[in-house]
C-alpha cells in the first residue's frame, strides 16, 4: 500500500536536482549519526567528547547536527576520541552507468586515517 506521502515523495525525487540535494543532505547526516552512535555508545555527552578531543561542545553539536565543511583532520581527532579511525570511500552513485560518467570519476578507493 503506498501513502499519499510515498508518492509525493517517488514524484518530487524525479526531479534530479532535487534528488541530487536529498541525497547529498543524507550523505551528510549519516557522518553526524554515526558521531552521535559511537559517541553514545562510549556513554560520552558532547561535553565530554569534545574535551577528549581537545574541541568544543558547541563544534561536537554541529558535526553531529549539521556536518558540513569538516576536514580530515578533526573527523581523526574525534575518532580518536571515540578510540575509532576514519575511512574513507568513494562509492559510484546509483544509476550512473558505466557510459555517463562525469569527468573525474573513477573505481572506488578506501583509504583509513
């Protein structure tokens, strides 16, 4: 049975611009999640954190909220915090096809910091 938000939604996803910027927000929220995850987990307040991290509550709320603009280097100082490590992954976006693809787009890469 499918909601009459469930094909609002199917419709406003064909426009590829704005599916473009839906997927790119969940991208980003999924970082700040698995801050916020792995910060629970080791039952640490953003307070704490951020102290172990040698950063403020007030950045550790932004990465977890709205993570946006981080560089590497703090994504390490907070993992390190949380006795984690960074990895990066460059993964192919669905749909494209092995013929569409945009300039500088290539296999997929791993690489842990």
């Amino acid at each position: 049975m499918t909601t009459r938000w469930k094909r609002f939604y199917q419709k406003q996803m064909q426009d590829a611009k704005l599916r473009e910027l839906v997927e790119s927000e969940l991208e980003n929220l999924q970082l700040g999640v698995q801050i916020a995850k792995l910060r629970a987990e080791e039952n640490l307040s953003q307070t704490k954190l951020a102290a172990k991290a040698e950063m403020s509550a007030p950045k550790i709320s932004t990465m977890e909220n709205e993570p946006r603009n981080l560089t590497i280097g703090t994504l390490i100082r907070v993992a390190h915090a949380l006795d984690s490590r960074v990895e990066i992954k460059l993964v192919r976006r669905k749909g494209m096809k092995g013929g569409r693809r945009r300039e500088g787009r290539g296999k997929v890469k791993n690489r842990s910091l």
